[in-house]
C-alpha cells in the first residue's frame, strides 16, 4: 500500500488518543504489590537454582551409569532452569521494551 495512501486513510479515521497513561499514584497498594511481586523473582531465581543443580546431578548420574535416557532428562533440566533464570532475570527489561514499543502504535 502506497505511504501516501496509508496517511490519507489514516486521517480519515475517527480515532483519537484518549489521553490516558499509567501512573504510580492511582492504586492504593502498589508499593506492596511491587515488593510481592520483587519477593517472587527472587523465589523463582531460587527455585532455578535449586532446578539447575538436581537437574546436573541427574545428568551427572545417568551419564556416569551408562543411562542415555536420563542423562538426556537431566540436560534438558538444566537447559531450562538456565532458561528460567534467564527469563525471570530478564523480566523487566523485555516488559519495558514491548510497553515501549506498545505506545509507538
């Protein structure tokens, strides 16, 4: 579609922007919620490490025994509680990101 097109179109719509923004101070509760939610993370790094050291034992064992069905089962434990760790690590910055992206739309 040509770009001159697309801008005429666009001024045609009724659509407006409504004015509307997050803010901190309209929810009363937010600090707590932020310090649950922050309690959360780091119960979940926990929860990951814990994942990531039984799962390298279970590998450990089962290449140690000759067991290519349970080495297997612990690789893959291990790959995603790293995923896990890396996700909840980066849960900020990929929420900022796709927010900032949201209001250029």
């Amino acid at each position: 579609m040509n770009v001159d097109l697309r801008l005429a179109l666009a001024s045609r719509l009724p659509f407006e922007d409504p004015g509307i923004s997050s803010n901190t101070t309209g929810l009363p509760g937010l600090a707590q919620l932020k310090q649950i939610v922050g309690a959360l993370l780091t119960f979940g790094l926990v929860a990951c490490v814990a994942a990531l050291v039984a799962s390298a034992v279970v590998w450990g064992f089962g290449a140690n025994s000759g067991n290519p069905h349970l080495a297997g089962r612990g690789k893959t434990g291990v790959i995603a509680a790293a995923g896990a760790a890396l996700l909840i690590g980066a849960a900020n910055a990929i929420i900022a990101f796709f927010s900032a992206a949201g209001s250029l739309v």
